[in-house]
C-alpha cells in the first residue's frame, strides 16, 4: 500500500515536470528552458534545440525594433538561439544599469552596456572572466585579439583576467587626425610652396596676413585658426610635434622604452611654447583660438563676404568648412598640410593606435543560463559576414559581393558592394554599430569605391581623407613601437583614489599654465622653473609611478 502510495505520487511529479515544461520544452514557443549543449568552434546551429537568452541593450533612437529586426530574426534561424532584448530608455541608462546590477537578477548578457568593471566583475566577480572560454567558444575572436597588437592588453583587468569583449573599429584617418588644412589657393596667389619646417610656415602664415592674398584690398585675413572645443581643434598638438612627439591628453602622456612619461616639464615643450607663442604675439595665430568654439571656427570658415581664412587645425576638412555651406569652389581651396619640422630636425605625426578599441561591448553575468552558448553568439561578429551582416543588413539587402574588378579604397580587391547606403533615418534592417562593433582596416577600406571618384565629393570624402593621411602623415609616425602615445589604462580601486584629486589638480594647472606661456602673462624665461616645480608640488611623481604601475600590469610581459 505504502509502494503503491509513492508510485503515485511519483507519476503525479513527473506528469506535472512534463506539462509544465521542465523536461524540454515550453509547449507554447518550443524553447528550450533546459541548459542546451553547445558547439564548439565556428559550427551552426550554435545549439540544437532552440535556446532563449536575454540580453540587455540601450535604446538606439536608429533601431525600430530589436525583436524584429532583420538581422536578428535571421541570426536566431542560424544559431538557434532567441534574444529576448532587455532595451532601457538612453537617457536614464546609467541609473538603470545600476539598478539592474545592484538588483542581482542579471540577464544572460549586456550587449554594449558599460559599467564599473573594477567594481562589479573583478571585486564583486559577478561576471564571468572569458580566458578559458575563449578558445572553445570564441575563435574568431581569439584571432582578433592575436590580430591586433595591444588589444589583449587594452581589455585585461586589474587581476589580470578579460571579463569583456571589445569593439574595433580601425578608422584610418582618425588614427591620425591632429592635422592642419592650409588655403592652397592663397599659397598658388602668393607664389608660395606649401611650407614644410616651423620657419617655412611662420613665413607663409605672414606673409598670409600682410600680402591680401584673398584681393579685396582689406587686412581681414587670419592666417591660421584653431578652437578650444571640436575634434582635434587644439593647434598646440600639431605645432608641438615640430620639437617633441605628443599626445592629445591632458599631461601630453607617452610612453618611452616601455617607460611612462609627461612632456609638459620638458626643455623641448618649453621650445615648442616659444614658438607658439611667437605666432600668437604677431597675430599669425589668431588670439581667440583659445577662447572660442568650433562653430566659430566654422563661421570664420564660412564667411560670406570674402574667404579671410589661411589655415585652420581639425582632425577633418568637413568639420569646419564644408560644400553646402561655402560652395564647391572655396571647398576645394584647403588640403591637408604634412607635420612641420622642426629646429631640431624633429617630425612627427601623432598615431593614436590605440583609439580603434573599444572595450566594454559585451559581458556575461555569471548567472548566465548559458554563458557557452551567449559566447558563441557574440563571436560570429567578428567575422566578415558576421560584421557586415550585423552592420548593414542581409546579404542581397545591405551587400552584395564586389563584381569583378571592383577595387577598395586601398586600391585593392573590394571585399563588398554596398547596396543600402548610409541611412540617416531609423531603420530595422541591421543593428547598426550597437553592441560589437568589429570594422577593422581591410572591412573598411574593402567597400567598393569608384576609383574614378572626385576626392572632394561626399561619396570621394572617405579616400580623400585616407590618402591625405597616407600620404602626408603616416610617413612621420613614429618607426618604433619604443616610443608611442598611452595606451588605456585600467586602474585598481586604490590607485584610482589615490590619483583622483592630483589627475584634476595637474590638468588644470597645465590647461591655464600652457595658455598663459603662450599669452604672454606667464614669462617663459622668467616663471618656467616655478612651473615646473609646482607640478612636483602638486604631485606629478606620484600620478607617473602610478601610471607606470598600471602600464605594466597590462602591457609589459
């Protein structure tokens, strides 16, 4: 009676799991609600049996629909596995994601949503690390990493671990963007050459001012122009590489011999001030630089009266002076000017190689139902397809392969043909740049491009930046890995309190010192030993150790 008693209890159990869905599969979607067993390597279907996983996602004002968009419905036909998309409003993100992650009920993985990694994957461990899983579960990625020289080092934590994949996006030209764009068409009226050493240019730029170059009988020429907001809008970066190699950040931080260094309490940054400062004084470098903003610039730019402009400093020609708003002839007048040299026989063009990586684009909770399986599906964006499918939408929609003799912007065999162009309206054909981001050089440069294109046309404007680059300015980056801009630096909880309130001390004592040299009201003569003394009073030995303890910890083997 007692056997028979458990029997039917058992079968009572039993019948309950199977209708309830807890063996396999929920009756109504038949997903799987079991963890499934996932392939390994690059093989399709990730899993057999149809898995959910929920991912949370910022809202993309581009993207209509993330459940039924394109590319994710067919992806979920190709991997078997259902995103059930977690999105949060963009403007209140940051205090979502601390409500979700202080919550502990984590999704299945954050799909380009940052956070604190110090504090929640390495301190708190609530993410997984990826080191062992990647080999198995992300080959295309394990390939991206070897790929990319410093990337695994750019997205190591503190402990030493990778907690989250990156985005790459290998922008050619903005890897060398600290560039000036001179009027070639005042140089042509003036008999000049384009200028190549500081002295050459302090010349062109007076004779720019004192010899009407633009023949309206008025002295209303600026010879050279920069602003205080604006990508790469700062002159100081570009006339600086003339007497030391620089970086854009704000104690100009490199790293020489694996060793990190500051060139602000340099001999030669004093030099490069004295010149700055000589073109600022004789009014060649115009004095509201260092006041003004980028669309002032572009006013200058776009004045109507008379083009009154010679030279002007942006990471980009369109940023400041563009067709539709000065017309195609004054358009075509600026070209890239290649860096100067200097007194000293110093040249140099400033590489951000470092730029392209993008950490942070995509974490696995270690709740994760299935961290093997949410790993599989992040890596296929690391392929071509993967890349360009997610980017732009389905093969025969967004692309379509190159025909024969097509060639890139490299001159090279295309890779693709783009057949929906860029959209500037909100679409639900791909994912855009959400999440991963994987564009590396040759993705890039491997669109097919008509080799006939006008440069200074919008659809040109991509090869005429890439070949201004190439070929004004990668011949000055640095030939050794010896000497290079700061790489990213991830720091322990401790050091960061203890370089807090010395980072933003430093800062703003160089922004207001460097502004004053150049002024005038500091004396380069006078008050450089002070300055220089008051940096170590600040506490810049201090805040150099503490980088260089950071730096090797990611990036010295």
């Amino acid at each position: 009676m007692k056997k028979k008693f458990h029997l039917t209890v058992l079968c009572v159990i039993v019948l309950a799991m199977i209708t309830s869905g807890c063996f396999s599969k929920n009756a109504s979607s038949g997903v799987t609600e079991e963890r499934e067993e996932v392939a390994e390597g690059e093989t399709f279907p990730i899993v057999q049996n149809k898995t959910k996983l929920k991912f949370l996602v910022i809202q993309d004002p581009m993207i209509i629909d993330y459940k039924n968009n394109d590319f994710v419905k067919w992806y979920e036909e190709k991997t078997n596995i259902e995103i059930e998309w977690d999105v949060i409003p963009s403007d209140s993100a940051t205090e979502k994601v601390n409500l979700i992650l202080n919550s502990g009920e984590l999704p299945d993985a954050f799909f380009g949503v940052t956070f604190n990694e110090e504090q929640y994957a390495v301190s708190q461990q609530m993410f997984l690390p990826l080191d062992d899983m990647i080999p198995k579960y992300a080959p295309n990625f394990e390939k991206v990493m070897q790929k990319h020289d410093g990337l695994r080092g750019i997205i190591t934590a503190t402990d030493g671990k990778i907690y989250g994949l990156p985005s790459w996006n290998d922008c050619y030209h903005c890897s060398m963007s600290k560039k000036v764009w001179i009027n070639k068409h005042w140089l042509e009226e003036l008999g000049l050459e384009e200028p190549k050493t500081t002295e050459e240019f302090y010349q062109v730029l007076k004779a720019f001012k004192e010899k009407d170059p633009n023949g309206n009988g008025k002295a209303d020429e600026i010879p050279f122009a920069g602003a205080t907001s604006g990508w790469n809008t700062d002159p100081n970066i570009f006339l600086m590489n003339a007497f030391t190699y620089t970086n854009s950040d704000d104690l100009k931080l490199i790293v020489k011999d694996n060793k990190v260094e500051t060139i602000v309490n340099t001999p030669e940054y004093r030099d490069g001030l004295k010149y700055i400062q000589r073109l600022y004084k004789e009014g060649l470098l115009y004095n509201p630089s260092y006041t003004q903003n980028n669309d002032q610039l572009r006013q200058l730019a776009a004045n109507p009266d008379a083009e009154i402009l010679g030279a002007f400093v942006s990471g980009a020609n369109v940023n400041i002076i563009d067709e539709a708003s000065v017309g195609p002839e004054r358009y075509r007048h600026y070209v890239a000017l290649a860096p100067l040299e200097g007194p000293n026989g110093v040249r140099y063009a400033t590489h951000s190689k470092y730029d392209a990586a993008i950490p942070g684009s995509f974490y696995i909770p270690a709740t994760s139902k299935n961290p093997e399986a949410a790993l599989r599906w992040a890596d296929y964006i690391y392929t071509f397809e993967g890349a360009i499918t997610k980017k732009v939408g389905l093969k025969g929609v967004g692309w379509e392969d190159p025909k024969p003799g097509d060639v890139g912007l490299n001159g090279q065999p295309a890779l693709s043909q783009r057949i929906i162009p860029y959209v500037e309206e909100p679409q639900n054909h791909s994912l855009m740049q959400i999440g991963i981001n994987y564009a590396p050089e040759e993705f890039r440069f491997g669109e097919a491009v008509d080799p006939n294109v006008d440069p200074f046309s919008a659809e040109g404007l991509e090869l005429m930046l890439r070949d201004e680059t190439k070929n004004k300015y990668e011949p000055y980056v640095p030939k050794t890995d010896a000497l290079s801009v700061l790489p990213p630096i991830k720091f322990k909880d401790e050091e960061s309190q203890q370089i807090q309130t010395i980072s933003v001390e430093l800062a703003n004592y160089v922004k207001e010192s460097t502004v004053r040299f150049i002024t005038g009201d500091l004396n380069l003569d006078i008050d450089w030993d002070k300055y220089v003394e008051s940096l170590d009073k600040i506490g810049l030995k201090l805040y150099l150790e503490t980088y260089q303890q950071g730096y090797d910890r990611q990036y010295k083997e």
